[in-house]
C-alpha cells in the first residue's frame, strides 16, 4: 500500500493581542511546542488565521465589535516554522485593521508564500479557492464564513466569502458550483473551511449539520469547521468527512474551567494518492497562552473521552490508538440520512 498524503488541520491560529508579542519575543518555532514534529511529518498544514497581519493603528468601529485581533506581520515566521501551507481568511477578525489591514494580511502572507482564501479585495477574489499541490495531488481549499456579515466583501468593496447558511439552499448551490469548478481546474479533492457559528458551544446547530451534508453531497470532500473555540464532534458521511468545529489551536484566551477552550486536538487526515479519504487521526492537544503542547496523562485522558462523548449521537466509530483516536475512513456511509445529534 502506497504511503498517504497527509493534511494536518489546525483550528484557529490568533495571532493576535497578547499571542503576538510573545510569539514574536521567541524562536519562530516556540509557538507550536513539543507538536512541531507532527506538523513538519505532514505533507501540508491548514489553520484558519484568527486575525489580520499588520501594524496599522485603526480599528473597526463602525459596527459594535467587542474584541479586535491584529497580530504583528513577523508572525508569519512562526506559520513558516511549522510548514503552514493554507490559511483560511473568511473569519470574524480579518477586518480589525479596517480594510488596509486586510490588504497588509495578504501582502504578508505572499510575502511569506503562504496560500489562502475567504478574502480579497472584492467577492469575486475572496469566493476564489486556493489551488494547491500536496504531494502531487491538486487540492482546492474554498473558505467562507457565516460570521460578521459587515465584513462582506461585495462587487467593489474588500472583505471576506460570506454564506448565510440557514437557510441552506442559496448556499450550498454556491458552494456546489465552485467545487464543480475547481475539478473542473484540475483538482482532485475538494475541502470547504467554514468559520461558522457561536463561540463557546460544544454542539453544531441543525442548520449547520445540515448545510455540511449537502455540501459533501454537491461536491465537497471535507468540511473543516472552526469558530466555536471548542472542538466539535467528527462525523463521516458519503465518502466526505465532516470536522464541524476544529476548536483553537494559538491564542491568549482564558481558560474557561468548565467547558475547557484550552483543550483541543490536531487533526490528521490520510489519503490515498488520488485523493480517496483512507484515515483520520486525533492527537489531544492542551494550549497554553500563545503556545500549544501535546497533551499528557489524565488530561490526555480526559480530552479524548469529552471527543468521543461528542461524537456518540453521530454514531461516529472512533477507536482509541496510542497516539489519541481514529477513525477509518475507507467504509463509505450513505450519502444522505437523517441528520443526528
């Protein structure tokens, strides 16, 4: 059996507030802990990049917003150190820095040769996937987000892919058409980056279930969700993968005691070199301010059975490993069921 190509997905990388200055106060590499090996094993690594890039004073301020999130540009030394190949754009804190933030965001990251998607200067840049080669196999990574709808971009105006989700229809035909495009373009797997929802919620809402069904049903290979700042249950469905909420993987947020934000995971997906999911891998992760450490002992313990936990209602067949937990991917599952959980 030939060795698979490996995508390693991360939830949000903030950059931002407090994380910058100290991930810049230290080695490029100091920010992603004793997990640093496990990200260089991969063929690629995803995040959702959880703020802007760039040191202009402005901040949004013509809609409420509570918290701003502008991270300093020599952060993206830290993306390099640990081989960040996409981030994703189409998020809740792209626009901090006002719009010339998001402009410096994007010169920054070409400067640092790191792709993305989910923004741009118009909707017709921000809906434009990011087209990659992964070990030979030409994958396209479209990112959108559900969240901060004044950030939009439109016909003639910067900002970011904004979906409305519920109701699902308009969405997922828009989705469809750029994944039919982007095979079309050559690419021969198809992921779809959703910052979505609430933060601080452990259960994806029905509309969300839904919306992700229909997607892997119209095209899309993997859902890679992100926003709630908590891990979400996994759910194989088709031959598609679902991550409704990758959790957090950088930042400087406190530690809530009981929902945990500070436990997490890094995700691994396998697969076949034309792009047939074969496995997903689970490794705990608990995150610290501005720096992430696999996890150990009972906490290790603990964050694995609050996954599985999550996961039961999908009837999702995780197996524990010395590593953390899997689940095989190669057994298709009907395409369209009930949605559950």
């Amino acid at each position: 059996m030939p060795a698979p190509i490996v995508l390693a997905l991360t939830g949000d990388l903030m950059l931002g507030r407090e994380a910058g200055p100290e991930i810049v106060r230290h080695a490029p590499e100091w920010c992603w802990g004793d997990a640093l090996p496990l990200l260089r094993g991969a063929d690629a690594v995803f995040g959702n990049l959880e703020c802007a890039l760039s040191t202009h004073p402005q901040r949004w301020k013509r809609t409420p917003k509570a918290c701003h999130f502008v991270g300093p540009p020599e952060a993206t030394a830290a993306l390099r150190a640990a081989g960040v190949s996409f981030v994703g754009l189409a998020n809740n804190h792209i626009l901090d820095a006002e719009e010339q933030g998001l402009r410096d965001t994007l010169g920054y990251l070409e400067a640092a040769d790191i792709p993305y998607a989910g923004a741009g200067e118009d909707l017709a840049a921000a809906e434009r996937p990011a087209m990659l080669d992964i070990g030979g196999l030409p994958v396209a990574v479209l990112a959108a987000t559900d969240t901060e709808k004044p950030f939009a971009a439109t016909a003639s105006h910067p900002g970011t892919h904004y979906l409305m989700i519920d109701p699902p229809e308009p969405a997922v035909a828009r989705v469809a058409a750029a994944a039919a495009a982007a095979r079309a373009a050559g690419a021969r797997l198809v992921v779809l980056a959703l910052h979505w929802g609430e933060t601080m919620v452990e259960k994806p809402p029905p509309a969300h279930r839904r919306f992700a069904q229909e997607c892997l049903a119209r095209g899309v290979d993997i859902v890679y969700g992100h926003s709630a700042r908590l891990n979400q249950a996994v759910a194989r469905y088709g031959n598609g993968l679902i991550l409704y909420d990758t959790g957090a993987f950088l930042d400087d947020y406190e530690a809530d005691p009981w929902l945990r934000n500070d436990w997490s995971f890094l995700y691994f997906v396998e697969l076949e070199p034309g792009g047939a999911l074969r496995r997903l891998r689970l490794v705990p992760v608990r995150l610290h301010r501005a720096r992430a450490e696999l996890a150990q002992g009972a906490e290790s313990e603990s964050i694995l059975a609050r996954m599985e936990r999550l996961c039961k209602p999908f009837q999702t067949p995780l197996r524990r490993t010395a590593e953390g937990l899997e689940l095989d991917l190669r057994a298709a599952r009907p395409g369209r069921r009930a949605v559950t959980g």
